[in-house]
C-alpha cells in the first residue's frame, strides 16, 4: 500500500515563490548548444524519439522534477506532492528555427522562451530542444524554477539527460514511475497545525540547552547577533537610482558572450584576485561605459551587486533546493581606471569574506524555519522596496570535462539568472571546459541595448588582461 507522501519547501525556496509576480519570473535557466552528430536524422531534424527514451532514468535520478506545488490550507505553506497528471511530453518541447539559424536568431528565440512564467500547476520546469542550427548544431533550452534549483543544482535537470544517454540502454530497466498518493487537505492542515503547535515546545528545548552552557553560549549569541545584524543591516540600505532601476515588465532580452578560461585565470594570478573578482571589475568597467552612455555620471554612485554565494556542503551537492546566501557587493563604477577598478574590487570581495553576513544569512533562514512567518521572503521584500542593490552577478562553476548527449558534444553553455523587481539586468557566469560563458538577462524596454552591454564586458576584459598590476601596459 502507498502511503501519503510530501515535502515541505524550505523558507528560501519558499520565497522565491512570494516573490514572484506576472513581471518577476523566478525560473533559471540555460542555453545549451550541441554539435549534431549521433542525434542528427536523416532529414536534418532531432531524433526526439532517442530524446524522449531518456526521461525515466533520466528523472529517476531526480524525482523533484515529477513534483508539483501544493498549498496547505488556511496557512499556505509550500509542499511538493507527486504530480500525478505528470506528463514528460509536456515539459519536453520541440521546436526550430528557420535554416540556418545563426545565433541572433536563437538569442531572439531564448528572449520569448524565458519571457514566459512556468505553470505553477505542473511540475516547474520545461526543455526546450531547437533544432536547425546553423553547423548541423542544436540548442537545449531549460527552465527551471528557483524553487526548485539553485545556480549550483540547476544543471542537475540537463545533467540526469547526459547521464542517462551514457546507456541508452538504463531507460529499459527503470521502473515505471507511479505517484504517491497526495496526503489531502486535512492531513496537510493537522501537520501544521501540530507544527505549530510544537513552535514553543521547541523553542523552550533550545533555551534550556543555551542555559546549561552560559559561558559559551554567550560568546555564541554575541556572535549571532552581530551576523544577524550584518545581514539585516544590507538589506537596508539604499543603492543610487540608476537606469537599471524601475518596474521591470514581463518581457526579456536574452544575450551572450563566451572568453577564454585561461586568459580570464591568468589576469586573476596576475593581480593576486580570484576569478569572481575579475568578472566584478568586468561589470563594473561595462556598467560605467552603460551609465555614460545613458547621460548618467558615474562619479559618486553607490552602485551595488547582488551577489548569491553558494553554502552547498560536501554531501549537498547533489541535493535540490536552494543553499545559497547572498553578499552585497559595491562596484566601483566611478573608477575609470582598470587596475584600480579591479583592486577596489577585490578589497571589498576580501572584506565580505570575512564578514558575518554569510552567516548571518544562514540564521535568518533558520529563523524562518522556526517561526509562523517567512523572514527571507519579508527581507527580500524590503530589499526590492529600499533597493538595496541595481544587479545580480552570479558566478556557477561548471565541469572541467567534456559533456555529451547521445553522442552529441556541449559546446558552449550560457545561463541565465531571474530579475527581480526594480531591476532590469541580470548577468549569470558559467565555467565549462576551456571557456567562460556569459548570459546576460534584461528587461525588453529598459534595456533595448543590451548588446551594447555585452560588447562592453569583451571590450572590458581585453582591456585588463593586457595590463600590468604596477601601471606597465
């Protein structure tokens, strides 16, 4: 007999659902490009049928991706239940462009695709396979919503496929999926309600085990509330107006570049920084080019970055959900030149390290997992409301080896990360293999020159790789 089974979302998860609006899409993403090779039909198209053999143990490895979102009643509370309508034909979708499709086009493509929010009613996520590359080539793209994946986890969806093509055989053995039956409005209001019930019992338990350690325990909670405080106190303040900083709409721009890993690691080695750092610099130099641009003087801004820096412990790093805390970093875009640029950037990175605001972080969440209300999602509300930052920069490692789907190789991989509320421009970083890719994602009207944008960073990076830390060219 099957029993009722669900899971409760974690707060941070949670939140990117609160958050969401019919402007504010919460899905990740990636745009995956693929040599033809094995997948290639005889008629130039994709061979879905191949594609499609690989969901069982493709999903098998990550049953998430056969769960839809449930509320529980009165309180509303997130769980995840087995989707028993689920249907892989649903999110695994087919389409092309006109032949031969260049990169403009599949850019333009992309742009609506990820312009359109996931149905919360269905398992969060969808493939897009888009054929007709120019190169015999074809493109993956995925959506995923932050709920379910963080940067880290999200190439878990695409990931489960390329394992699985490894043996195109596995699908026949995989079990065939059945759901576990939803546990009911009732039962999924009794447990809260007896969580609830429960708070200060627990509560209690954890200030009896404060008091029987004062000493240490003092220490502990100093320290605890100064990391709370630090964390709090980044929310709080305000970033200057800029271009980047109204409404945002429902509709995305979509664009990339690629550069070379090696090149982008020696500027790092030689300035004593570390990869992230470089890539700070990049925006910040491309930022101030952008300001310029617009009519807007650099000089005197506080212009700051969201910056979510991944807690995933060794044994999280196959595990869904969202481990991730957030760092507010402020560019220096006044700063003309690059060197200095670059050691400004590095300053602040080192003093956010060392900080408590990673922790701090990490104890609100926790705080939100022991109260009646969401903290993260009241915080990250207040954040968009004060606009404590203008941008997200976020860098993903990826791996250093060669992927391949069906026999198909992964040539380049360009992600995307979601805008928020009041800001128009997201830029997501990917390492994989010999190169670093770039996805830039922006609001469709506030940034109608986001190539522009995207020439600045190759521009801004050839600049700094030819210099020398002591002012030598």
């Amino acid at each position: 007999m099957a029993y009722a089974h669900y899971d409760r979302l974690s707060a941070l998860d949670a939140t990117f659902l609160e958050i969401e609006t019919p402007s504010v899409h919460m899905h990740v993403g990636a745009v995956a490009i693929f040599a033809g090779g094995s997948l290639a039909t005889p008629e130039g198209g994709l061979d879905m049928e191949r594609i499609r053999a690989l969901a069982e143990p493709a999903l098998a490895r990550s049953p998430r991706f056969r769960m839809r979102l449930e509320r529980v009643p009165v309180f509303g509370r997130w769980v995840w239940v087995d989707d028993p309508s689920f249907r892989v034909d649903y999110h695994l979708r087919a389409t092309a462009l006109p032949e031969p499709g260049d990169a403009r086009q599949l850019k333009r493509m992309a742009g609506r695709i990820f312009s359109q929010k996931l149905d919360l009613r269905r398992s969060p996520w969808e493939m897009w396979f888009i054929e007709g590359l120019e190169g015999g080539r074809f493109a993956v793209l995925s959506k995923v919503h932050h709920c379910m994946v963080d940067g880290v986890s999200s190439a878990d969806l695409l990931g489960g496929f390329i394992a699985a093509s490894g043996d195109e055989a596995a699908g026949r053995g995989t079990a065939r999926y059945v759901p576990r039956p939803a546990p009911g409005a009732a039962r999924l209001l009794a447990d809260e309600l007896a969580r609830r019930a429960g708070l200060p019992l627990r509560l209690a338990s954890a200030g009896m085990r404060l008091a029987r350690a004062p000493v240490r325990s003092a220490g502990e909670m100093g320290r605890a509330a100064h990391a709370v405080g630090s964390a709090l106190f980044q929310a709080l303040g305000s970033a200057s107006i800029t271009p980047l900083n109204d409404a945002v709409g429902p509709y995305r721009r979509f664009d990339w570049t690629r550069t070379d890993l090696a090149r982008v690691r020696e500027t790092k080695d030689r300035f004593g920084a570390t990869l992230n750092d470089v890539a700070l610099a990049v925006v910040a130099g491309a930022m101030r080019r952008f300001l310029e641009r617009r009519g807007v003087d650099p000089d005197g801004l506080d212009f700051r970055a969201l910056l979510p820096v991944s807690v995933r412990g060794p044994d999280q790093q196959r595990k869904l959900g969202n481990r991730v805390a957030f760092l507010i970093a402020r560019l220096p875009v006044e700063e003309a030149d690059p060197r200095r640029r670059i050691q400004r950037v590095r300053e602040t990175t080192r003093r956010l390290k060392a900080s408590d605001v990673v922790k701090g972080g990490e104890l609100v969440e926790g705080a939100s997992e022991w109260t009646l209300t969401n903290v993260v999602a009241r915080l990250s509300r207040l954040a968009a409301r004060t606009r404590s930052y203008n941008m997200v920069v976020t860098n993903v490692p990826g791996p250093p080896g060669e992927l391949r789907l069906l026999g198909a190789r992964l040539e380049e991989v360009y992600p995307l990360v979601p805008l928020f509320s009041n800001q128009a421009l997201g830029i997501a970083l990917f390492s994989y293999g010999q190169s670093l890719f770039w996805g830039f994602n922006a609001d469709w009207d506030a940034v109608p020159d986001l190539h522009e944008i995207v020439a600045d960073v190759d521009e801004e990076l050839e600049a700094l790789a030819k210099l020398e830390p002591g002012g030598g060219a």
